[in-house]
C-alpha cells in the first residue's frame, strides 16, 4: 500500500505537466517559474479569407498557417477562380500545402510559400460545329502552387493580407491578387 502510494507521487506530478525539478506555484503566487532549457517559440496558428481579380475572372482563397519555428510555416489553403457569376463560366480550385518562409516587423510581415496541391475545375467549350452551345468538361490534375503575402497586423490577433497567388498545372495555370483579412495568433 506504501509503495503504491509513493509511486503515485512521484508519477503524478509527471502526468500534469510537472516534474520534482518544478515547482508548484499557488495560482496568486507572483513568483515566476523557472527558465527553459530551449528557446521559446510561440504556437501560432492564424487564417485568413481574400478575394480579388484572377487571370480568369474573379479569386480568392481561404488559408490556415501553423508556425512551425522561427522563420518556417506550413499552410494548407483552399484557392478558386471563376469566370462569369453562380456556375455560369469555368472555375479551377487548388487544395494544396505549402511550405514557407516568414520575416516579420512591428505591425506586420512578409511570407513566400510553395508546395503541392490537387486541382480540380470545370470548363465549357465550345460546341465543335459551331452551333450555339457548350460542352461541360470536368479535370483533375496535379499542380505548384505559390504565395507571396504582406500582412499588416495593428491588432493582437486582426489584420489585412494582400495575396498573391499562382498555381502552376497542366492544364490551367492562373494566377490573381486578393486583399483579405487575417484572424489567429500571428
């Protein structure tokens, strides 16, 4: 009974995050905890919506980014253009991942990013004997997808992002520039 006892002392500051080398702190104590052993880098997870001109009509995307240390993050981000309104023309979407580089400032930052990403779409050709008409013809392809970003972040967790994207396929490439705004841990 003693030696269970004892081993669940010992384990149990363990299993919540703290070992005998840490103290515990009463939640009003105003004495800091301990250094680090590392450097401390921040989890910082962010999003965010845009919209703006395409090379085939209208763009937008929709983002989320994980900081992954200093500089690096990784994006998963969700790109569309559409000629004409509500289904009416061709439209293309990327679903990709990226990988990135970041340099930030005070109110703001920069970020380059590539990656992979599957895209999909539809078109609408021409009917081949020049009747009025069009034939609907869906794609699946693979492509490259690239950002460049400027964040203007006044708020803690707010800000505006002007994209640019591409997305490099077989099939078709395009490209647009979109303003946006950005919410998360930046």
């Amino acid at each position: 009974m003693r030696l269970t006892l004892l081993v669940l002392l010992l384990i149990a500051p363990a299993a919540y995050g703290q070992g005998a080398d840490t103290p515990v702190l009463p939640p009003d104590s105003s004495a800091a905890a301990p250094a680090s052993t590392g450097p401390y880098v921040p989890r910082r997870i962010w999003g965010s919506v845009e919209l703006g001109p395409a090379s085939h009509g209208v763009g937008g995307s929709l983002n989320f980014a994980h900081r992954l240390g200093d500089r690096q993050f990784v994006e998963l981000r969700l790109t569309s253009e559409q000629r004409g309104f509500f289904g009416s023309g061709d439209s293309t979407q990327d679903y990709g991942v990226l990988y990135g580089t970041i340099l930030e400032a005070r109110h703001g930052a920069a970020a380059l990013s590539a990656g992979a990403a599957l895209v999909t779409g539809t078109r609408y050709d021409p009917l081949p004997d020049g009747t009025f008409g069009f034939t609907r013809r869906t794609f699946q392809t693979v492509g490259l997808p690239v950002s460049a970003r400027a964040y203007f972040t006044p708020a803690r967790h707010a800000g505006l992002s002007l994209h640019v994207f591409a997305n490099l396929n077989p099939v078709t490439p395009f490209a647009g520039a979109a303003l946006g705004v950005m919410l998360g841990d930046f």
